[in-house]
C-alpha cells in the first residue's frame, strides 16, 4: 500500500511533528510511505531528523517551502498560526500524478495500519473526514447556517485532489474565509465545512479519535446515535488526536488520561532530548492556580464504559516516566 501524507509545520511545532512522523513509521512498517512537509521554516537539526528517522524506516520525506505571506489576510489567533491554511495547498504542490493525499495534523498520533483508510472510495467526494466532537452544538451551527448535515474535524482529512484541483479548491475555501473572518472561529475548519457541504464522505470515528471522546458522553455535543461508533472506535483507534487546546500531551502539567500514548511514542522519537516544559512559567503557574484559571491541571475522567479497553491501552503503550 502506497500511502501520501501531508502534514504542515513550523519550528514552533518540531516536537510535535517529529514524535507524529514517528508514529506513522512506527505502524506502518508493511507499507510505503511519502511524507509531504509544508512548512514556512524549520531549523537545520528539525529537517536532520526528519530525514534521519525517514532514512531509518527506509521510507520517503520530503519538505517544501511555503510562502506564508499568501495568508497575511487570512485570520489568526495564537492557536491558529498560517501554517493550519497549508493543507489547502496540497494540491497545488504535490505532483500531478498524486490524485489523492492524507492530511493529518501533528498533534496526532498514528497506532495503527493507514490502508484501510487510505483504499476509501472519494471518487465521487472531495475530502473524506470523522465528525467532531461537538459535532451537534446548535452554537456551532447557527453560527455557519448548516443544519441538515455534520460538522467535521480538520485534524485528518483524506483529500481527493484531481476534485480539488478541478474545482479550484483553495480559491473557493479563501473566498470564503475571507469574506467571513468575523464568523471563523474555527477558520480552516469552518472553511472546510461550509465548502463541502453535503458532499463529505464520513468515516469511523477510530480514523480521529479526538481525545475528549474518551471521557463521559456529557462532556461533548455529539448526538447520541454515534456513542456505539465511538465506543467500538475507542478499541481500535487507528489515529489518536489531541485535539482540546488545553490538553496538548507535550506540555509536561497536561494530566490527561491518554497523554501517556503520546509520551510513549515520544520516548521512541529523535526527540526524545528535548525537555517537556508546562504551559506557563512558575510565576504565571502561581497566579493562574491561586485564581483556579488552569482547567488544563484538571485530570478528565475516562468514560467508565471504556475502562476494560483503557487498561489494554495502558497495557500497549505505558512507561515509567
């Protein structure tokens, strides 16, 4: 199986990057892999280790330079740099004789074998992609106007790019983001939602495993039709994606039950050197604990129902850290 892959970083993200090529390495041992690296800027050691783990899985990497003043009109925030509108450009960039392409963000980890997902049928679909997990927030919806249909993740697209580059793709996608900044607060994603509407081909929640999916149904807005996917998913998550803002594993005060996933795959990584550092210094640490400001600190309950699949999980993958 022949699998392309696109991921998009800058140097801010080298850690997070490194540890997902890992991953994706590391479970796809029996197929061929192509990575793709959009980036505005790596540092010198980022792209040596890059190429050094490609070289020492025997598989392809290859880094592309991305201009990022295409963006400088588009929104940002500080969760939100230039590199999350990159994956637009994936068709433009890869070779012609690439017709299709999975993207993935680097706060994601890869477990298992990519080829299932990869043989999905989107002949007849410009992107294939998992619900979110606030899928059926009414908040979210009145505020893009889509109401007969889900609202996707970003975080792991399968991109039909002959469809993309047919349609003009990134054109339709900046057209409307830049004429409705004041809307975005998710803007790729947004973009992505309303673009395709209707014509997303919808996968298995195990495909993206956003991390709060693991904790009590009450804790997102997903309708309760898709809570037996979930739980099947949660046994057999193929990407695990640390998706909440404040539970990113990297950050050493994280406590999120399914950080160790990450922290593992870590360990096996180039990266391993590079010391996990908290969210904030100790002064800010201080101010923010003493006025209960750090819902990060706060450890999430995995949902009691997955408790028997969680101790497997545990099983695979902890460490004395």
């Amino acid at each position: 199986c022949m699998i392309h892959i696109g991921l998009c970083a800058d140097e801010r993200f080298a850690m997070p990057l490194g540890v997902c090529v890992t991953s994706i390495f590391q479970s796809n041992k029996q197929n061929e892999i192509f990575i793709h690296v959009l980036t505005q800027g790596l540092s010198v050691e980022t792209e040596r280790k890059l190429y050094q783990i490609a070289s020492t899985y025997n598989q392809r990497l290859q880094i592309y330079m991305v201009n990022e003043s295409l963006f400088n009109e588009y929104p940002l925030s500080s969760h939100f740099p230039h590199s999350i509108y990159f994956r637009y450009l994936l068709p433009q960039i890869l070779s012609e004789d690439i017709t299709k392409v999975l993207y993935m963000d680097c706060d994601t980890v890869v477990l298992e074998d990519l080829c299932e997902l990869w043989n999905t049928d989107i002949t007849d679909n410009p992107i294939a992609a998992v619900r979110d997990a606030n899928s059926d927030d009414i908040i979210e919806r009145n505020r893009i106007k889509i109401f007969d249909d889900s609202y996707l993740n970003s975080g792991v697209l399968l991109m039909n790019l002959q469809m993309w580059r047919k349609e003009d793709g990134f054109k339709q996608l900046a057209t409307f983001i830049l004429n409705n900044s004041e809307k975005c607060v998710w803007p790729d994603q947004d973009a992505l939602n309303v673009v395709f509407h209707n014509r997303i081909k919808w996968l298995s929640f195990r495909y993206n495993f956003q991390v709060i999916l693991s904790e009590d149904y009450n804790r997102y807005r997903l309708h309760c039709q898709y809570h037996e996917d979930v739980k099947e998913s949660f046994a057999k998550i193929v990407i695990l994606h640390y998706s909440s803002v404040m539970q990113k594993p990297w950050l050493s005060d994280v406590l999120h039950p399914l950080a160790f996933i990450w922290r593992s795959i870590y360990q096996d990584s180039l990266w391993n050197n590079v010391k996990l550092k908290p969210r904030y210094g100790f002064v800010k640490r201080y101010i923010k604990t003493k006025m209960h400001m750090e819902p990060y600190r706060v450890c999430p309950e995995i949902n009691r129902e997955f408790m028997d699949q969680f101790m497997v999980w545990k099983n695979t993958f902890e460490l004395s850290l």
